[in-house]
C-alpha cells in the first residue's frame, strides 16, 4: 500500500511540475515562501526524499556537489563542462536497451537513469588554448 502524500510533499511536487529545470532545495525552499507556503527548509529536504523514494522526484548532482532536484517526466542526460559549469541537455539515450535487461533480469524497479559527460565545453577549450598560447 503506497502511503499518503503530506501537503507539503503535494506542494514541493506541484512546483518542480511547474518548472522546466532541475532547482536546488534552497531555490526550491525560495520558491515556496515567494508563494507564500510557508514551509521549513528541514521539511523541504524531507518532501524532497519521500518524493525521491516514491519515484516521482528525481535527483541530479552537479560536478560542484549541488543537487537539482525535478519531477520525473523523461530520463535526462548532459554534457557538463568542469570548468564553467555549462550543462548541456542531450537528447540521444544509449541505455534504453540496458535499463529494460536490467529490469528484467534483477527484477529492479528502475524509476529514472541519468547520464552525464564531464569534459570541456567549446568557449572553455578556446580559452585554454588561448592560455597556452600566450604562455608560450
């Protein structure tokens, strides 16, 4: 039996449904009290988890720690760039395939995958050369 959704879970939900991008707890908890729902950032976090467990929230962390939380709508996946931070949204998904073996052959209950890329973006290579070439 799945257990009640708290009307603070019920309103964290509704506002990661409203945006298009992951938000941080702290944003999020900002978020909240902007429209006046008057909510600890503490009893965030705990939404914030519930939701995570139950399947409908899901997770991303940044290369500098900080986790983005969004509704699950469609498995996510970037190219991030260690220097500047610039995260790029990808559309092509190599693991379709694998989640549905992994599934199947250790009965899983997969909610969501992420994938992500660590590397250089193009503006921070160009400024690396740029660096190397007037060091030289």
């Amino acid at each position: 039996m799945k257990a009640r959704r708290t009307r603070s879970q019920d309103q964290v939900l509704r506002v990661l449904q409203s945006l298009e991008r992951g938000i941080s707890a702290q944003d999020l908890y900002i978020e909240l009290r902007q429209q006046n729902r008057s909510m600890g950032l503490a009893t965030v976090y705990r939404a914030l988890e519930a939701l995570k467990l139950e399947g409908v929230v899901q997770v991303r962390t940044l290369s500098n720690g900080e986790s983005l939380y969004s509704s699950v709508q469609e498995d996510r996946h970037h190219l991030t760039c260690l220097q500047c931070g610039t995260s790029i949204a990808i559309d092509e998904c190599p693991v379709h395939e694998l989640e549905a073996h992994l599934n199947q052959s250790h009965q899983f209950k997969i909610f969501y995958h992420t994938l992500e890329f660590f590397g250089l973006c193009p503006n921070c290579q160009a400024e690396g050369a740029k660096t190397a070439n007037s060091v030289s």
